[in-house]
C-alpha cells in the first residue's frame, strides 16, 4: 500500500513538472529572424520566421505576380534588326508575341554636292546628307592615298590652310555609332577637285603698303613704267645693293616662287581684292628668294635678296604691281593691261610729279 502511493505520488509530480516546462517554454518572447523567397511571375514566395531562441517558426505566403506584359518597338540599327509590336513580361521575359522585324539600317555614300573658293587660303565643302548617319568623314588626298581630317556631324565642312594655285582631292564618308562599335558608309567612287585660287571674301587696304626694299633712303629710279627702247616696260626699276632686302609690299599669299630666263629669281605675291579685282605684286632679279609657294606674307616682311638674276645689266629689283584680269594668275608671262603703274602706290615721283595713293 505504501509503494503503490509512492508510485503515484512520483506520475503526479513528472506530470506537473512536464506542464510547466511546457508552459515555461510557450510564455518566453520569441526573436525571430526572417528569411524571404522572392515569388515569381508563376511561383509564390514565402517569408519564413525562425526564433533564433527556441527554433520556433512559421511560415507567410507571398502570391506570385503573374506576367506584366509590355510592347516593344525596337529600333534598328547599322548591326542589328530592330521588331515593331513585340509583347513581353518585363519581369521574366516571357514573349506572348514577337512583333514584326525591321530591316536594319543601311549607309548610302554621301554625294559631295559642292566645292568652292571661300577665302584665300580654305574651300568650302558640302554634301547630301545621309539617311540615318550618325556624322562624316571627311578626307584629302596627300600624296597617293586619302588622309582623314576631320570628323563632322553636319554636311559641310571649311577646309583652310591650303596653297594658292594648287589643286586638291577630297571624298566624304557616312558613319553610324551603335554600343560602342563605328560602321562607314562605301568610300564615295567619286573623287572631287578643286584648284584654290582667288579670294571672294579678304580684302585689304590699299591705303597702306611698304616700300619694296627695305632702306628705301638710298633707292634711285633706274627705270620707269612705260615704252622703253622700242617695247613696253610694264614695271619700275628700283636701284639697290646686291643683298639688300626686299620687302612684301601689302598681306598676302605667295603664289609663285621661282626663276625665270628674263626675270631671274622672282616672287610673286596675291593680296587679295581692291574693289572687286585681283591684285598681285611682282619682284624680279632677286639673287635669293626667301618664301615659298603657298606662304602667307605680312606687309614688310623679308621675301628675298636684291640682285642681278635673269636678263638684267646691274643690280636693281623690277617691281610691278597686277590689277585684275585672268592671265595674272600665270605670272610672269602677264598682259600689260593686267599691269598698272607702281610709282603711283608706292610714293615715288615720276616725270608727272608726285602720285598720291588713294
């Protein structure tokens, strides 16, 4: 009877302390840590709570999102076809229709439509535009191949810095830029020329010039403008010691440098326009020239040595001045009536007294 209560009493008390452990376990506060699973276009998500304590979790759905459908119009480019009505969840991609293609870009080549003189020294260049070009390239010949020198996004382009009376080549590229990568257009089969000669835009002062040689206090007049000996002497002759400097007599470009069997080392020089029409100057019998052709000159500045060159009897410079006409662009072999007086622009006296330069 004893041990039957001792039993007893010992079911009671495991069964009590078994309630409150339980008890004690279900009454603690939980610190959960969470762990999320992303739901999808077509799979639900879910959020997992753990407490970090007891283990004890639980679990919250998340509902998938189903597709969002959107429609692309591509465009396309030079490297890839673009599609036009494309339907597309933009969360996983799924295409519900694929649209229509587009044919991808095409660069035709660029047809240079003009070439012409703008200044003294530069020629303007314009083409026809391209359909989808991004820019153009725009290319001069030098030598036996084609340079590039500059990289426009309109279609014109001012070429400068050129020598006067030479000929020059240019062709024009269309080019597209997509992600990175660069496509031209064919090189236009068509080569383009143009001859750079006379100025429609630089003017200058005729007001203003230097006398043609330097110390121009011991200059004397050998020789004036007019009929001489039986034939026309279409300059003036100005006396001078061999290796004197000879002076630019106005801004300009030197468009000829060289010798000739009657004027020795000469140097002709084109200032631009005065009142509509070329004006050049010519220096001759030079025993050195120190331009070349293509140079720009300043009024003043050293273009050779006085001398003796060519058909001369004495050192002297044979100065004359060019006033409009085509055939002074081929000096020396020049009409006289390109030629006009050169004592009345550069101060001098003559049998007629003292030309004032107006």
């Amino acid at each position: 009877m004893k041990i039957t209560r001792i039993i007893a009493f010992s079911v009671i008390f495991a069964v009590l302390f078994s309630s409150y452990t339980a008890f004690a376990k279900e009454s603690h506060f939980h610190t959960f840590d969470s762990e999320t699973t992303e739901p999808t276009c077509t799979q639900d998500g879910k959020i997992t709570y753990t407490c970090i304590e007891c283990g004890y979790s639980y679990e919250e759905v998340l509902p998938a999102n189903g597709h969002t459908f959107v429609t692309y119009n591509t465009k396309s480019t030079y490297f890839s076809e673009g599609v036009s009505g494309k339907v597309v969840c933009k969360d996983c991609g799924l295409v519900l229709n694929s649209g229509d293609e587009i044919a991808k870009k095409t660069l035709k080549t660029p047809k240079i439509k003009k070439i012409k003189t703008v200044d003294i020294d530069a020629v303007k260049i314009t083409w026809k535009k391209v359909k989808n070009a991004d820019g153009y390239y725009v290319y001069r010949k030098k030598g036996k191949s084609f340079k590039k020198i500059a990289t426009v996004e309109n279609n014109k382009y001012k070429d400068s810095g050129l020598a006067i009376g030479k000929k020059y080549k240019y062709k024009v590229k269309a080019y597209i830029k997509d992600d990175g990568k660069t496509a031209t257009g064919k090189t236009d089969a068509k080569v383009y020329k143009i001859s750079v000669n006379a100025c429609k835009k630089y003017e200058i002062d005729r007001n203003h010039y230097a006398f043609p040689i330097a110390n121009r206090e011991k200059v004397n007049v050998s020789s004036l403008y007019g009929w001489r000996w039986g034939s026309f002497h279409a300059g003036v002759d100005l006396s001078a010691h061999t290796g004197e400097d000879i002076v630019a007599w106005k801004d300009g470009y030197v468009c000829k440098s060289g010798y000739h069997s009657s004027w020795g080392n000469y140097i002709m020089i084109y200032h631009g326009k005065i009142n509509g029409k070329d004006v050049y100057s010519g220096y001759a019998h030079l025993s050195r020239r120190s331009v070349k052709k293509g140079q720009k000159i300043v009024q003043g500045q050293k273009i050779g040595d006085a001398g003796n060159t060519g058909r001369s009897y004495g050192t002297h410079l044979h100065f004359e001045i060019y006033y409009g006409g085509k055939s002074a662009k081929k000096p020396p072999r020049v009409k006289s009536a390109d030629r006009i007086n050169p004592v009345y622009f550069i101060g001098l006296k003559n049998h007629k007294g003292i030309q004032s330069v107006k």
